[in-house]
C-alpha cells in the first residue's frame, strides 16, 4: 500500500469515527472507546482489503467479517454507512426505539452485518464456522473477526482458539484489540489475559504483532495472513482505547459511557482538524 | 412392535435424511453415545467433531449455517441445552439461524450417571428461546421423522432424545406433523397428555382407567413447541380433566405448556406428572417407580384431577 492511500484510508476512518460518535451521543449510551480503537482496521478491512459490494450483500462468495467485541457496533455502523451499506443519517437513531440500528450487531436486519453479536466470545466461534464452511465447500472466500482484549478472559475464545488450527482454517484471520483497558480498568490487573501473543502461539496460530493504527502495518498483515498456508492467523493489534479523541485516550471510563454536548463538539471539532490535517498532506 | 432408543433412531435418520450435500453434523466428543458416528460412517467429509467444547460448537454451527447450511448440533442434552444455552440463545436462537440441535441422554432414563447427566430442564430452557422449536418423539419413528421434519423446516430446532431403548407408539404409517399432537386413545372422562416415552406409560395408564369404568382419552404432544393449543382446548372442554406426564421437572415443561394453553383457553383442572428434584442413579425402572413417571401414578393423578372437576 501507498502512502496516498494510507492517508485515504486515514481519512475515511476518522470519518467512521465522527459517525461513532454521533450514534453514541444521540443515544445518550453506547461504547465509544472501543469504537475509536477499531476505527482504523475497520476502514482497511471494508475499504481496501475485503471482498465485498454494499450492492450484493448476500453474495455466497463475499468476504465476511464478525465483529465478535459486538459492544462497538457504532465503529461497524459507521464503516458500513461510509462504504455505502445504508445512509449515514441512519446512524443518528442508533439504539432508539424504531430504528434497526441495534445496540448490538444483528444479522438479517442491517444491511451488511454477517452475524448478530454482543455476548463476548461467541462472534469468534461462529467466524471460525463460517471459515470452516468455506473449506467445506472449496471456496475461497476469507473471514475476519475482531476480538477485544478483555474479551480473551471469555473461555469459549480458546476453545475456538483450538478449533480453528485444528482444522488448517488458514483463511481465518482475528485481530485482537490490544488498548490494555476493560469496564473495570486495566486488562492486566482485572483478569491478565498475556501474553497474548505466546498463548496463540501456543494454540498453533500464526501470529503477527502490529499497530492498529499503522494502515500500511496493518495492510502488510493481512497480506502476510494470506500468504500463511495451513493456519489461522492472530494480528495482535496494539491499540489505543478512544483513539484521536484527547480526553477519550487511553481513559477506561469511555468504554461504555456517552459524551455530553460539549463533549462530543469537542471531539468532533478534534476530528475534524484531523481530517483537515490528513487532506492537506494529499 | 420393537424397542428402540431414540438416540439410535437420530443417528440413522440421519443418514437415511442426509444424503442433501448441505448438511453438516457437529458433535462434542460423544459421537458414538449421541449416535452421530452412524452418519460419520457414511459421510465422513461432512462430520465436524468439535472436541468436547460445547459453546464453541453452537456457535460453530451458526457460523456454518449463515452460509446456508442445515447444521445439526449433537452432544448431551445437559451440555447442549444447560452448558451452551447462551450460545443457543444468542448465536442460534436471536439470528434464527438454520441449526438443529440434536440433544440426547435427556431425563432420568440416563439412569446410572446420576443428576449430573440427567438433564430435566432442557425443554423448560429451550422452550424459552422465541424462535425454538422443540421436539421430543417417543418413539423409532417418531423420532426418525422428527428429523425429517427438523430439515424441512426452516430455522432452529432443538431435538430430544433418550439413551434407554423405548417401545414403540406408532405403527409403521404413522404420519408425523410438526406442531400437532396426536391422539391415540379417544375417551371422555379425563385426558392423558404426554410426550416422550411417558406416552407409553399414558396408553398403559388408560387401559388401566379403562379396566375401572373410566373413558381416558391420551394425546402424545411431540411438538412441544409450538404447541397443538387444538388439540388440548378440545380435550379440556370434552373432557374436563387433564393430567401430563413427561420425564422432565415440573416446572417449565410439557405440563407448564398445556397449563398455559388450558388456563387461557378452556380452564380445568391440570395435575402434572413430573421430577420435582434432581434426578440420581439407578436403573432407569427403578428410577421411575421412585419419581413416579409410572402408568399407576397416572392413573392416581388421573383420577385427582376428575375429583376436582366441577
């Protein structure tokens, strides 16, 4: 990938998380944290590297994607609205009463959602069956999902974890978001799921270590994903919780809380001089 | 007429039923207890052992099933219903994905293992889930086309399935219909309804009313969910007096359906033949004179219920 089109993506995804944080606010509840720590992966997974058209969501051969951290739909709505899934203006009813925009991802309902998700470790299971039935029927689609890192502390994760190196699923990547917080604090002092890296080593998956913010990183992966034959791939994804908003940074109290007025218009104003930063290096 | 165990009856119905290339059988290490291991013989390629891993298996099979295939689930109705009802619930049950659960070594009839693997409240969770269907056959047949029809139809599906070898109920022709019950005894003074292999113990039961002068009409409900509302408000208003029995708890199960059905429909009295405990080991005989899943305790129960009538 180009440094062009690094900032493209760069762009896009600070969009995503300006569209995040409008669903959040309007609802007055959500998850904003972990939505701007995803942002990025997001944007590169449906902008750049998946097989996909908002046009034929259904098709048998796409590419899927499970977002198994489900709390952070706002990140998935706003990506799947920016490619072009639904109106963006859509976002504006997330979590209320009448709308489809569900505070959890929901299959069958939301155009271009592959499985509804929320409760923590199930998403990962049921990306690994998808890869599965595409070895089963000798397709070459790929899947993706996107675990958080507190949501390792789920036992069921390793039991997937197991299953799909079991299996050979090599067109099976996860990526683990990596920001080092959960509702209660810092993931290491809560229930310290590390070494990440080792413990998926150890299960028999091919790991890669990389920035969540870095796109050309991140691409480089998921490139290096493709080319692994007969395992699943781990991208631990070093992350920062509430990414590109200053007061959101790295802070455990944005995991699952909504910013006020004033809050939000500062994080949006700060998105936006991002944007404008990014467009001037075009 | 023969005896079977359900459980054997799963295994080879599917693969009498399993010759359509879209489906794929899971199972959690007990594939040759749940029987999956007769459909493995003969379609290795679409038998997926998931290790004993249950949570990840449902799930597994949504994941599988949101690519359009007809998935069945099979491990112990403890482990599938009770271990991974959440997965059921949120992975299966809310998406409606295309996933039949095939749960065997349900009740008491497990016998020797004990309570831990005799799973009572499977049918009180399952029924539970919006978008479940439950199906508990009581007998061959039944159970072999309980599976055909678990194809047919589309979204979940949980299946009961018992470890003991079971008399036969129907004969050779019997048509099965998902969601009615069937009546197999037509009477006037008190209804039997039962599922599973209670409804053995209900036909025993009748002849022995039978044999005292009263008329007992018994109805097998192998769809237990949705219910044949028919079938019952029609026993309730001819009949006046109900009394079920199913190798379940008390609560949450086939009597809590007809209960519901009854209450709102045509009110009459409703006794519930039950375990109110856990369940220990034992052979299963022994076990069911003790919890009382016997015809003689039906025809106790029958004859409370006609006491209460008005």
């Amino acid at each position: 990938m180009d440094a062009k089109r690094a900032i493209e993506l760069a762009i896009i995804a600070n969009k995503v998380r300006k569209h995040a944080l409008t669903g959040v606010y309007n609802a007055q509840s959500g998850h904003p944290g972990g939505s701007l720590s995803i942002a990025d992966v997001l944007t590169l997974l449906y902008f750049e590297v998946m097989n996909v058209d908002p046009k034929d969501p259904q098709n048998p051969d796409r590419d899927r994607f499970v977002l198994s951290k489900g709390h952070t739909a706002p990140a998935l709505y706003g990506t799947l609205a920016e490619r072009g899934y639904f109106p963006v203006e859509d976002i504006a009813g997330l979590r209320s009463i009448g709308s489809y925009l569900q505070g959890h991802p929901v299959l069958n309902k939301i155009p271009g959602i592959d499985m509804s998700t929320g409760s923590l470790g199930q998403g990962v299971s049921v990306a690994g069956g998808m890869a599965l039935a595409a070895k089963l029927d000798k397709k070459d689609y790929r899947v993706y999902s996107i675990l958080g890192d507190g949501e390792l502390e789920e036992g069921q994760v390793w039991e997937q974890a197991m299953f799909a190196p079991h299996y050979k699923l090599d067109n099976f990547t996860i990526f683990v978001d990596n920001n080092g917080l959960q509702i209660d604090g810092d993931i290491t002092k809560v229930m310290n799921p590390t070494p990440i890296d080792e413990k998926f080593k150890a299960f028999g998956w091919n790991v890669i270590i990389a920035d969540a913010h870095n796109f050309e990183e991140l691409y480089n992966a998921i490139e290096a994903a493709k080319a692994c034959k007969g395992k699943p791939t781990a991208v631990i994804m070093k992350s920062v919780k509430g990414k590109n908003v200053s007061f959101m940074e790295n802070n455990a109290a944005w995991h699952g809380s909504a910013p006020n007025e004033e809050q939000y218009n500062q994080a949006i104003a700060e998105l936006d001089a991002k944007i404008a930063e990014l467009e001037a290096m075009l | 007429m023969g005896k079977t165990a359900t459980r054997i009856s799963y295994g080879n119905a599917l693969v009498k039923y399993g010759d359509n290339e879209n489906i794929v059988v899971l199972d959690a290490d007990l594939s040759k207890s749940t029987k999956t291991d007769t459909f493995k013989k003969v379609y290795p390629e679409r038998f997926i052992n998931c290790g004993i891993a249950e949570s990840n298996m449902m799930c597994v099979a949504a994941g599988l099933a949101t690519t359009g295939k007809t998935v069945f689930a099979s491990t112990f109705a403890m482990f599938a219903a009770g271990r991974a009802f959440e997965q059921i619930r949120n992975s299966i049950g809310y998406p409606e994905l295309n996933v039949k659960i095939g749960a065997t070594h349900a009740g008491i009839s497990v016998g020797e293992d004990g309570a831990s693997h005799q799973c009572l409240e499977d049918i009180a969770l399952m029924r539970s889930i919006p978008t479940m269907v439950v199906i508990n056959p009581a007998d061959d047949i039944e159970a072999q086309l309980a599976v055909k029809a678990a194809i047919d139809h589309k979204g979940p599906v949980y299946m009961r399935f018992g470890r003991l070898a079971v008399e036969d109920v129907n004969g050779p022709d019997y048509k099965f219909e998902l969601g009615k019950g069937v009546q197999l005894k037509d009477g006037s003074d008190v209804t039997i309804i039962a599922t599973g292999l209670m409804v053995q113990e209900g036909l025993k039961a009748a002849e022995m009313l039978e044999a005292e002068g009263i008329s007992a009409r018994v109805i097998n409900i192998h769809t237990i969910k949705p219910i044949d509302e028919e079938i019952i408000t029609k026993a309730a208003k001819e009949t006046g007096a109900i009394v079920t029995a199913e190798e379940h708890y008390i609560m949450g199960g086939l009597g809590s359906a007809v209960t519901e059905v009854v209450c709102a429909n045509a009110p009459c009295p409703v006794k519930i033949i039950g375990t109110d405990r856990y369940g220990k080991s034992g052979k299963p005989a022994e076990l069911f004179k003790e919890y009382g899943l016997t015809a003689e305790n039906i025809v106790a129960k029958a004859k409370e219920a006609m006491a209460l009538k008005k």
